[in-house]
C-alpha cells in the first residue's frame, strides 16, 4: 500500500490583525483525503482562535496523490501542522 503523496502545498497566509498582535503559534488541521486526492472534514486539533482560519483555508488548498491499498484508491486520515511566528512576516 501507497500513503499519499502531497503534490500542491500551500503556505497559510498570516492574518495582518494576529501579526500585529504578535499572536503565533502552532495550528494543527486534520482531515481525510478522499479517493481523488482532495482534502475534506478538516478540523482543528490544535489551534488558535485568531490563526484557525487561515490554516483551515491553506489546508484545504492542498492537493495529494490518493493513498492506494489492493490497487484501489483509498480515503486516508491525515494531518498538516502550520506554523505562525512573527519574524517569518
């Protein structure tokens, strides 16, 4: 069986009213990649109020080779953490 592989990453983009606010952290979305390699259900595990968002939109950009078991196409849980920090802006 093949995992899946990431073909489009996407970085998230930086909500101005959190970089002036010095807000950072660690945002962690979950979700299943579907049969055609599309990311759905995401959901936040780890997150913060003012940066959820923004790595839920990038998460959702993201584009994957579907995992394949038996020669078929499979859905698979998957996470992607972002991290905000400041001096990155």
């Amino acid at each position: 069986s093949n995992p899946p592989k990431i073909i489009t990453a996407v970085a998230p983009i930086y909500p101005k009213i959190a970089v002036m606010t010095g807000i950072e952290g660690l945002v962690v979305i979950e979700f299943i990649i579907d049969e055609n390699g599309l990311p759905t259900r995401l959901t936040v595990i780890k997150g913060h109020p003012m940066l959820n968002q923004a790595a839920l939109d990038a998460a959702n950009q993201y584009r994957f080779l579907p995992a394949v078991q038996n020669d078929k196409k499979v859905k698979v849980r998957w996470n992607i953490p972002f991290k905000f920090l400041s001096q990155m802006y």
